[in-house]
C-alpha cells in the first residue's frame, strides 16, 4: 500500500514500507509433537499400582468416556486391579446444599491424614445443568487443603442427568483408587435424593450433613435418607448459631427413636461441629472409627461389602439389557412409530411399551 505522505507535495517526508511480520505459528513446532501416548491396559494396571495419579487420572476418563472401545478397555483395566482393591475404608458424605460438604471434607480429610496417615481419595458427583449439561467441576476450590497435600487425590465427575450411571463410574472408580494405595475413599454425593441411596450401595459409613433451622421433628421422622445414615452431623456450630445447633442435635436424636433398629445392631449418633473453624472434627472421626469397630465385631462390615457386590452386579446386568434394548436397531425404527401414535392418541402408554417389548422378545434381536 503506497503512503500519501511520500508524494511530491510532502518534500521532506518518507515513509518507509515496513518489515513484513512473521507468522505467529513456529514453524519448527511438529503438530504431533506433544501428543500423549496412549498406553497400553498392562501399563496402565502398572501404573495404577505404583500409586501414579496421572495413569490413575487417564483410567477414571477411560471409565466415565461413552465411546465403546474406551469402556471395553476400561473394563480390562478394572478386572487386573481387582485383586488390589478391598483394602480401604469409604465413606459416603451427603447433605442438602449449603450444608457446608465440600468444606466439612476438607477439613475431615486434612484431619484424617493428620491422626491416622495412609492416603486419600475424594471422588465427588457434581450435578449437570439440565439445559446445557454441563458441569463446573469446582469442588477443588473449596477444598484449599486437600488440593495441595500430597497424599490426597481429588476427582470431581458430572452427574450428566444419570445418577445410577454415576454412580456405577464411581464404584468402579473405587476399585482403581484403592488398587493405588488410597486406603481411604470420601464419595461425595450430588444431594439430590436418589444419589444417596446409590452412595449408600457403595461405602461402609454413611455420613448425612445437616444445618440448624431445617424444620422440627416432623422434618426428621420423614422416611428416606435418614433411615440409610450411620451417623447425623449438625454443621456451623459456632458463634450465636450454637444454641440452635444443640436444639437441632435434640431434636434429630428424638426423630431417631421412631426408626426401627438398622440392620447393623447400630444406633446412629447425633453431633455438631464446625467445618470452617474445624471444631469436633475429631469428635466425627472417634464417632465413624467407633462404628468401624463395632460393625467389624459382630461381622456387619463384611456381610454389607459381600451385598453391596452384589446389588452392583444386579445393577450392571439392569443397565446393560436397557443399553441393547435402546441400541437395537429394529426397536430404533419402531420406537419412533410408537411414540407418534402415543402423541396421537392411538395407544396408551404402557400398550406402546408392551409392543415394543414383544418386538424385542419374539425377534430375539439380543446381541453382545
């Protein structure tokens, strides 16, 4: 481009065409250069069980990946750590939002790691927004201790509007985290209602997080979650909240007594502490190892590992007929037909579902 300032008119003036800019690509940057290797599942199991986060880290995506050679390499990798898994304690902390959970773990965690050593794992169930599906994945943040100590492993995963999905990726995270030596497992749960009862299928104490000025008693004689808790604890017991902590401890110990004795032989106590000044945090972990020790004595412990085996193996074989079913590719070209001649009118519901079913039963198009 010719500049006006270098015509006749401007004596005196020149301006120089300038220096051509160079590309803002190096051209000596290969594109594959830093492309990870993909490992192999022997490397992978090797790495898992020399304790290697990073492997580890790589094995939880393959697990929670959709793509099919993922899983079926995933699967591989779970069935060789198998035998190195068993040895830890879990744990399941749920509670409503705001109950304070990310925080309370943090400081469970840093405590635990103090008293007792060994290493930690924290898997936590972020829920998924229903419009985008998408996850902030941030519980770290409010984990400042434990995100930096080396001996805890911090893994968040997205609900993705499976809670039963989830929750079979998390048990089957489990198996690898304590194939590398994580002997203590935190799960998390999204606090939704259903969560919590996958949780419970998974860990051996169940630990409800609860805040003051929920509701009365009546609130906490409602069936459901308080049922499946090994033990309630009442957070943000400080300050001018105390009193009403104290109240609410009460109140959930009288609710307590119009449930019928667990399975275990255990009676779930009733606590308050603080998770952000990390007051009667010790006084939690003496209330969950005296369970440990209680379930271990009369055999609860291992009687609920050897259930909890197998509902998930009831729960898979569920998951994987529902996968054929919808995957099949004659009950695809049906499934549409059925569902406009619901909208229409033409058939009810459950008539449209029965056809399908008999479809898929009398073709026998179960594969693989």
């Amino acid at each position: 481009m010719e500049h006006p300032e270098n015509s006749a008119e401007y004596a005196g003036l020149q301006v120089n065409s300038g220096v051509e800019q160079p590309s803002i690509i190096n051209p000596y940057l290969k594109r594959n250069r830093f492309r990870r290797r993909e490992l192999s599942v022997g490397e992978m199991v090797e790495g898992i069980v020399k304790g290697d986060v990073t492997i580890l880290s790589q094995a939880v995506t393959l697990i929670e990946s959709v793509n099919p050679d993922h899983q079926a390499k995933a699967q591989e990798v779970i069935n060789k750590c198998l035998p190195y898994s068993g040895k830890s304690v879990r744990i399941g902390i749920s509670g409503v939002p705001g109950a304070g959970k990310s925080t309370s773990i943090d400081e469970f965690g840093v405590h635990l790691l103090k008293e007792k050593g060994g290493r930690l794992a924290v898997l936590a169930i972020d829920p998924s927004s229903e419009r985008t599906k998408g996850s902030i994945l941030g519980d770290k943040t409010r984990m400042e201790k434990l995100a930096i100590h080396p001996d805890s492993f911090i893994r968040p995963s997205p609900s993705a509007g499976s809670l039963g999905g989830v929750a079979r990726k998390t048990r089957e995270t489990i198996i690898l985290c304590e194939a590398a030596g994580f002997d203590k497992i935190f799960v998390e749960t999204v606090g939704v209602g259903q969560s919590e009862t996958a949780c419970h299928s998974m860990v051996d104490f169940f630990l409800l997080i609860q805040v003051a000025g929920t509701g009365d008693e009546l609130q906490g004689i409602k069936r459901g979650i308080m049922e499946i808790a090994d033990g309630i604890v009442i957070n943000k017991c400080d300050g001018d909240n105390v009193d009403r902590c104290q109240m609410a401890a009460t109140n959930f110990r009288n609710a307590l007594h119009f449930f019928p004795m667990p399975e275990s032989g255990w009676t779930p106590k009733v606590l308050c502490y603080s998770g952000f000044y990390g007051t009667g945090v010790k006084e939690v972990w003496d209330m969950i190892y005296e369970y440990f020790d209680f379930v271990k004595a009369n055999g609860y412990f291992d009687y609920r590992r050897n259930e909890q085996s197998k509902y998930w193996m009831y729960e898979t074989i569920n998951e994987q007929l529902r996968l054929n079913f919808y995957h099949n590719p004659q009950i695809r070209e049906q499934l549409q037909l059925a569902e406009q001649s619901v909208l229409l009118g033409q058939k009810t519901s459950f008539v449209a579902a029965q056809d399908l079913l008999e479809i898929y039963y009398r073709d026998n198009v179960i594969t693989k």
